[in-house]
C-alpha cells in the first residue's frame, strides 16, 4: 500500500474540515490542539493513524481529526480499538474516551486492554462529571458531589483513574493537565513513543457542569504549589521556589520543606521504571487528582516500564505457525478422516 | 426399524442379518465417556460409507452428581444404506452404563429394543439414587425389551489386570468394553479406533493401549460367548460419487469462515467469548492459525463484537460467534456496524431459553430477536443453515453478502445442528464461490458514504490509505459525505435507504424451490434444522400416498421473491418450528396469510414422526 511522501505534516493536515462543537471555554479545545501539535512531529504518515472514541463530549474528537477515526458505542472504544490493532499493527491506533465512557459503562475493556497491553494509547479526558447527558455525577466525581442525579450529595468513592490503570497492569501511565500545554505535549509524545498501552488522565474543566474542578491546580499560584511535575531520575521537590519535597518514609510519602539542613537529596528519586508497580501506585494515591489535599498533584509519567505487546504476541503466532504449518485449503476442508465413494458405489477408505 | 431376532446361522455362530437403517443410543454418567463412544462409533460408520445422523444430549453441568438423572449424558446416532434425514425418532439399542441412564431414557427405547446394561451400577445405592423402588434388571419391567446384562466394570478390570495403571483409570477404560460390544453387534472394524487413540494418548500410550485392549476384550466377549443371539450388519449408503467426511456444525461452520477468508483475500478475526453451544467455532479456529486466522477472547461478550467491528474497519472480516443470551449483549454493538455500515459476520448458535435457559438444549427461538432485537430500524440480512454440512455453505453465503452490501449479517445455526454430525461431500476448492473484495484506492470524488448503484453498498475504504482518511461513526450520517447529521429529510432518507440496500439483496438470491406439486392444499415450510425431520415426514407421507409439498428457507431475511407467491398456491400452510411460531408471525405480517404453526420448545429436536402425524391430520389421512 502507498504512503504519502515524506513531506513534513504540520498541525494544519490533521485539521478536519468539521465544525468544532464543544462549549465555548471547554477543555477539550486545548488537548485537541495539543493533539493536532503533536501528531505532525510523530514521523508517521497521516493515513496510519486511527482515533477511536466512546461516547461523551470527549468522544467527539476522531470528527475533528484529519485522520481515519471511528466514533463507536458508549465505553466500548478500547474493543474497537484492539480489533483494529489485533490485524493492523501497522496503523498508530489512539483511544479518546472520558470519565463515564472509560471507568463506568467501559471499564471491563478498559482494564482488559491494560492488563493486555494492547499498543494502543488511551487519552482519558476526565472532567469528573457527565458533560453530554447534561450534568450527572461521574465514577471520578468526589464523595458528597451534588449533581442532577445526586441532589443531597453523592454517597459512593469515586475511583483514581490512575490507580486502576496502575493495578490493571498498565505499562505505561501518565497524567497531565488540559490548559498545560508544554506539559501535556510532552506526555503525548512519551505516550506515542511507548510500546505498549500507554494510558494518559488529561485533568480537563467542564465549565458549564463542573468548572473550576481543578482550580487549585491549575490556578497561577497552584501550577507551582501543587504541582508535583515527575522527571525520572529526578528527586521529588515542588513548591514555588522548589522548597518542598517528598520523601518515603518506607510506607508512606512524607512531604518535607527544604533547607535548614534537608535538600534534594533527602527527597525520594522518582523511578518510573520500577518493576514493581506498587510505588507508582502509592505516588497516584497522595493525591485526589484537584490539589486540594495535604499533598501535591503528582503530573508526567508515574509509571513506564518495558513488556511484550498483546499484539505483537498474536501475530507473532501467526507468522510462526503460518511457516511451521502449511497446509492447503484443500486439505483443511478433507480433515483426516474421509472415504470415497466411487461411480461403481463401492466405497473406500481415503480421499480420491 | 426393529431388529430382527433371527437371520442367517452359521454352525456355532451368532446368526447374521443386514438390516437398512439402525439407531444406537449409548447414554451413561457425565463421566462416563459416552460423547466420545458415540462418536467413535459415528466415525467408524463413517469411514464404512453409511449415511448417518447423530444427536448429542449432555447435561449443562460438567459434572452433575454421579449416578442422578440431571448427570446423565447421552449420544444417538443413526447410521443407514440409504439417504436419511435425522438421527431417528426412536432408539434400536440402548447402552446404558448405569440406573439413571436406563431411566432417562428407557421411555425413547422401541419395543423389542436392545438394552445393554452394566450390573455393575446396579448397586442399591445407585438404584435408590436414580429413584428406582426396585431393580429394574430383576422385577420383570423391562420384559418388552431384548435385556443384556454384562458386568462392564468386573470384565474391564479383568482385561487390564495386569496393567500398571490404578484402578481408577482402569475403570474409566469401560466405555471402551462397551464400544467393543457394539462394535461386534455392528460388525464394525475396531481399526479406526485404536489408529484414533493411539495418535489421541500419543503422550500416554499405556492409555492408548488399556483402552484398545478393553476394547478388543468387549468384541471378543461377545465373539466367544453366546450373549447376542444374532448380529448385524448395516452395508453403506448409496450415497452420490465423490469424498467424504463426517461433519459437526461447529466444525462446518469453522472451517467456511476458513474458506470464505480465503476465497476473499481478507484475514479472518473471530472476536468470541466462550458460551454454549457456540465455543466450538472458537475453538476449531483458534487451531487455525496457519491460515491467518485471528482468534480473540474478548472480556465480554460486546468486546466480542466490537473487536470484529474493530477489524472489518481496517480490512479483515470480522466475525463474531455466540448464543441467544450473548447476542442480546451485542445488540448495541451489531447497531453500530448497521449504521457504519461495515461488514460483520455475527454467528448465532441457538439453545434453548430465554435467559440461561437450556444451555445444552436446542431450540430456533431467536428469530424474532436476531431480526428486531436492535433500537430503532435496523435492517440485518439473516440466514440459516438447515443441516451440520450446511453450516460450510451458509458461512460462505454469510460472508458474500456481508461484503457485497457493506453490512452485517446474521448467520442462524442452533445446538442440534452444531453438536450433530452428518456425512458431508467435500467440495473442490475451485467451485466455491469466488469471493473478492476491493478496497476503494481513488481518492479523487471518494466520499465515505456514496453508493454502489446496484447493490447501495458504500465503499469499503481503509485505514492505511493516502487520501481517504475519514470519520465513521454511531451518529446519524449525511448521505455521500458521511458527515453527522440530524436533518430531518436526510434521517428519514438514511432509515429508507438502509432498509432499501438489505432488501435488494432479494433480487438476486435463489427463488425458493417446492419439493412435491407446486400447488395445492398442504406446504409444509421450515427453516434452519427442521430440514431433516420435515424432509423425512413429507417423504413418508407421498410413500403413504399422502398430498403434500415442502419448502425450505435459507434466508430469513429478507424472503426470496417468490415465496408470497408460493404461500398464495397452497390452501394451507404448515410451519413446525421450535419456538412459538417465529416465522410463522412474520410470515402472516408480510404476506397476509393464514399460517398454522406447529411448535415444539423442549430443548429437542422434532422427530420425524411428530411431523408425518401432523401432516396426517391436515391432510385428512
């Protein structure tokens, strides 16, 4: 099959020719540009890639792409998404979904194609409420959230998104922020440089059902005050003027201010790549995800580790026992037991 | 028939007579082996050239508690010299390997019907547990039947007493004993047996060899003693020239998707999720492998069917395999490939129901939910496979018309075809149908929604070429561009349009064929599995002098083109199905005809002679 010359794409090529129909102020514009930025430096051609959506506010986005992309059924986008990967492992297959499409109605094959690891990415734009079906509580929505659906306050534990791809096996994991554009183009091109599921939570404001859910993150000052921005190799310090830090104490994250006498260096160096994925697990935990808390926001890559992929392991069979086992149409309809039955009548063991 | 009790004697020897047509039920504890007895025998009958049918009956529960009537499984088949069309309405041999087995299913046995029986079972504690206030073998119940009771247990441990295995895996030989048995009555060769085990314990030949030793033990049991008075012989089937093998439904059904791969150049991916009676084409075509055949099992059952959808979209055919309760779960999903309109090939074994229902039972009563069972007009093309051989064809014709009009497709077999077996005439390869696809390359004027002229399908346009990126999806499409769009006129114009392409599809699929007049005052009208037993009742009745038609239908949806002419030449029309009267209703909604049904919902098959009594009646015999 052709493919375009290797004329450098820019971000205008994976603008489609669909009128953008999100509220004006909603998140989405901001990942759907960093997207569009993106792609054109990702060295593939346009025609291989493929964005697979749910259903949500979210999942309008393969419309607004100039690529292929199919906008499927309510949670089942990682499914569509792993069919297309399964036989087309040359195409860059990207899941968009949200909080409701990925973690309520869809987190069967959300889980399921983490702990698979499918080499698809899945971007999760979690805005912690149900933009489209006009403002009902979401599984990500905190305790006591009063929605439409929840006049007197929510009563059920939200979930951490990146707590369930943590303890699905997921072997890559990040997370970013809507409107940090430097960051969140960062953590899309780590990623699409992963082999394997990479699955990225995009913090993102609803501002007509939820707004301002992330405001102490995201605020000038709470950029810098909550923010915990991991680097591998780097020690955990965040705060204005880098004067905090996270320390393990051996069970717990401990935040410690810096100077009289404790430096970076008494602050835990983040490793990614830990095999065990439990530390990556309690890093996701100190936080519920809107700064609030006593701890920071941790942001970027908490977990990245290599693993064979689901697909590769599928078709690499194939190929195998494709060379190991040829056999004709012919003889697979004959099977290893026939008889004949010639013009006489007479009838014998075997094929003709 | 009924066995006769005598025939040609040779001095000192059991006398011999042929017989046409024979009906051996071997039934035993789940355990017991007897799905494998009875396809061992089937196998062999095969090789031997007679026309047989089979008709597996197991439990749901893979081990239902030892010795019970739930625990019971049992494994008919009918092997004939001639063409015949079910596995027999009633039993000529009963094998049953214990009380419970006898009891389930003594009532099926014909009169002067051979019982063979294990003493062994026939202990107190078995008999109280298969709920017998006496012992059958012992209180003259059993007087109308040809009773032989044969110590299967004692007589195995006997013949493997000095083999090292434990006493245990001894026992399990005692199907094998029993086989032996009928194999002599039978005289059949044990030859195709012990080259199956020995290549099936390859790894454990002191299996392979205690189980041919029981079995050879079981034939010269009867070879030596006087235990059967006479034995009998079934001489092949006239059947046309040509090669042949047994096949089940599930395999036919396998190895046509197989086939349908090849013969369109598309890779083959099953999404599937394991449920009964449908895991077998999962099973079959995960061995496949070096046909590039992709096998998948998905977290549920929507996976199942998203994945496919998933792979149609980037140019394979994407199949999906399941029952009744795992179709309702892919409704959603079989929507969507309605309104993108892509192909899919969803394959629905039916059992019986509704909910779980009768897992291992059979049943043709998702009809009316594989037509509607979908939000909103959702046109879906339905066909049936009539027979286990036909199980090749239909996969062929269901991935034909799933290409051709860019839709899925519905394909209906159920567990009596799936798990049943028939002698099948192996087709050349050259002479199924050619089935090539093109993807559409032009990206001058493409748009992912114009229309072949003919046929209305859009152009199958995949992921990987330069120029023809586009954006598909569950919301309402403009005609040509594809685009979302809630507009009216063009919603109204898209429902019209859908329905319109799956109707076409009548235009050039054959016109159904009568079998008998062509007109007059009784159609007999089936669909899917029933093809056997109406097949053999209508051929009964013109034998009796009786005046009757019948017709089959392959596809259910839509009709051929003639058949509301057919239905207007009949005076009345009869349709047996296995459910409450399916097609019968949608048959009086589009055609405006009277329709009599004729229903039947207990987990089985019709017998041939629920039929012919049927046709009887109407016919005024």
């Amino acid at each position: 099959m052709p493919t375009t010359e290797a004329t450098p794409l820019t971000r205008k090529d994976f603008q489609s020719d669909q009128e953008v129909r999100w509220c004006p102020g909603c998140g989405d514009y901001a990942i759907l540009s960093a997207v569009q930025q993106v792609f054109p430096e990702l060295g593939i051609p346009r025609e291989k890639f493929v964005i697979v959506s749910g259903i949500g506010c979210s999942s309008r986005f393969p419309y607004y792409m100039n690529t292929y992309g199919f906008h499927s059924i309510h949670g089942r986008a990682p499914a569509v998404a792993t069919g297309i990967k399964m036989t087309r492992p040359d195409l860059d297959v990207w899941v968009v979904t949200g909080d409701g499409d990925a973690l309520s109605i869809g987190g069967n094959h959300l889980i399921h194609t983490l702990r698979r690891n499918v080499n698809v990415k899945i971007l999760l734009f979690n805005n912690r409420v149900y933009g489209l079906t006009k403002g009902q509580y979401s599984p990500t929505s905190e305790l006591g959230k009063r929605t439409k659906s929840t006049p007197h306050g929510s009563v059920d534990f939200p979930f951490n998104p990146l707590n369930i791809a943590i303890g699905s096996g997921a072997t890559f994991v990040a997370r970013s922020v809507d409107i940090f554009m430097p960051h969140l183009k960062s953590v899309l091109k780590r990623a699409a440089a992963h082999k394997g599921s990479a699955f990225v939570e995009v913090m993102q404001n609803c501002n007509i059902y939820n707004d301002k859910a992330f405001a102490a993150l995201t605020d000038k000052a709470g950029r810098q005050q909550n923010g915990l921005y991991l680097e591998h190799g780097k020690p955990l310090v965040f705060g204005d003027n880098q004067d905090k830090g996270l320390r393990f104490t051996g069970t717990d994250f401990e935040v410690i201010d810096l100077g009289n006498g404790r430096s970076a260096d008494d602050c835990l160096v983040w490793d990614e790549k830990h095999a065990n994925p439990s530390l990556a697990f309690q890093m996701a935990s100190i936080s519920t995800g809107d700064g609030l808390g006593d701890f920071p926001v941790p942001l970027g890559v908490l977990r990245a580790v290599d693993a064979p992929t689901y697909d590769a392991g599928v078709i690499d069979q194939i190929d195998e026992l494709t060379t190991a086992r040829p056999q004709t149409l012919d003889q697979l309809i004959h099977g290893t037991d026939t008889w004949t039955v010639d013009a006489g009548g007479s009838v014998h063991r075997g094929a003709n | 028939m009924t066995l006769p009790i005598a025939g040609q004697t040779d001095a000192g020897k059991a006398a011999e007579a042929t017989v046409s047509d024979v009906v051996i039920r071997f039934a035993g504890d789940s355990g017991d082996g007897m799905q494998l007895t009875g396809t061992q025998f089937t196998n062999t009958s095969a090789l031997i050239g007679n026309d047989l049918s089979t008709l597996p009956d197991f439990p749901a529960e893979i081990r239902a508690p030892a010795g019970t009537l739930p625990g019971v499984s049992a494994f008919q088949v009918r092997i004939a010299d001639h063409d015949i069309h079910t596995p027999g309405d009633a039993p000529d041999v009963l094998v049953a390997m214990n009380p419970a087995a006898l009891k389930a299913n003594l009532r099926d046995l014909r009169d002067n019907g051979v019982i063979i029986v294990n003493t062994d079972e026939f202990t107190p504690r078995n008999l109280k547990r298969a709920g017998y206030e006496s012992n059958p073998l012992e209180d003259d119940s059993l007087n109308a039947f040809r009773l032989y009771q044969v110590a299967l247990t004692t007589m195995t441990r006997r013949a493997l007493e000095e083999s090292e295995l434990d006493v245990r895996s001894k026992d399990r030989c005692k199907n094998f004993l029993a086989l032996g048995m009928i194999y002599w009555l039978f005289s059949r060769p044990l030859e195709p047996t012990i080259d199956w085990l020995r290549v099936k314990f390859r790894r454990r030949p002191e299996i392979a060899e205690a189980n041919v030793k029981v079995m050879k033990a079981g034939w010269n049991f009867c070879d030596i003693t006087d235990a059967f008075q006479v034995r009998y012989d079934v001489e092949p089937a006239k059947l046309e020239p040509g090669t042949y093998r047994s096949i089940h439904g599930n395999s036919a059904l396998a190895i046509g998707l197989v086939a349908a791969s090849r013969r369109s150049g598309l890779p083959l991916f099953l999404g599937a999720y394991p449920i009964t009676p449908a895991s077998d084409v999962l099973h079959e075509l995960a061995t496949y492998k070096h046909f590039g055949v992709t096998t998948y099992q998905a977290e549920d059952e929507i996976a199942a069917v998203c994945s496919a959808i998933g792979a149609s979209f980037g140019g394979a055919l994407g199949v999906s395999c399941s029952s009744g309760p795992g179709i309702a779960l892919k409704a959603e999903g079989i929507n969507l490939a309605v309104m993108v309109e892509l192909p899919l090939v969803i394959c629905d074994i039916q059992r019986g129901g509704p909910s779980t229902g009768l897992p291992t039972k059979t049943e043709q009563a998702d009809l009316l939910q594989v037509m509607f069972g979908r939000n909103n007009e959702s046109p879906v093309p339905v066909i049936a496979a009539s027979s286990p051989a036909d199980c090749f064809d239909t996969a062929l014709e269901a991935v034909r018309l799933a290409t051709k009009y860019m839709t899925p497709v519905v394909l209906l077999s159920d567990g009596y075809i799936a798990n049943g077996a028939e002698p099948w005439r192996i087709p050349e390869v050259e002479e199924l149908p050619d089935l090539r696809v093109e993807f559409h390359q032009d990206a001058e004027g493409f748009m992912p929604y114009m229309r072949n002229e003919a046929t209305l399908a859009r152009p199958w346009a995949i992921p990987g070429t330069p120029g023809l990126e586009h954006r598909i999806g569950g919301l309402e499409k403009e005609d040509v561009t594809g685009n979302v769009n809630y507009e009216p006129e063009n919603h109204d114009h898209m429902v019209r349009l859908r329905a319109e392409k799956v109707a076409r599809i009548a235009n050039e699929i054959p016109e159904i064929e009568v079998e008998g007049p062509q007109s007059g005052e009784l159609l007999v009208l089936g669909w899917g599995s029933t093809l056997g037993a109406i097949t053999g009742a209508v051929n009964q009745a013109w034998a009796d002098g009786l005046t009757v038609s019948r017709a089959h239908l392959k596809h259910l949806n839509p009709f051929p083109r003639n058949l509301g002419d057919v239905l207007d030449r009949f005076e009345r029309v009869l349709v047996p199905e296995m459910n409450l009267g399916q097609l019968a209703l949608l048959l009086r909604a589009r055609y405006l005809k009277d329709i009599e049904t004729y229903s039947k919902v207990e987990g089985k098959p019709f017998t041939r002679d629920e039929i012919l009594h049927r046709i009887q009646q109407m016919a005024g015999a």
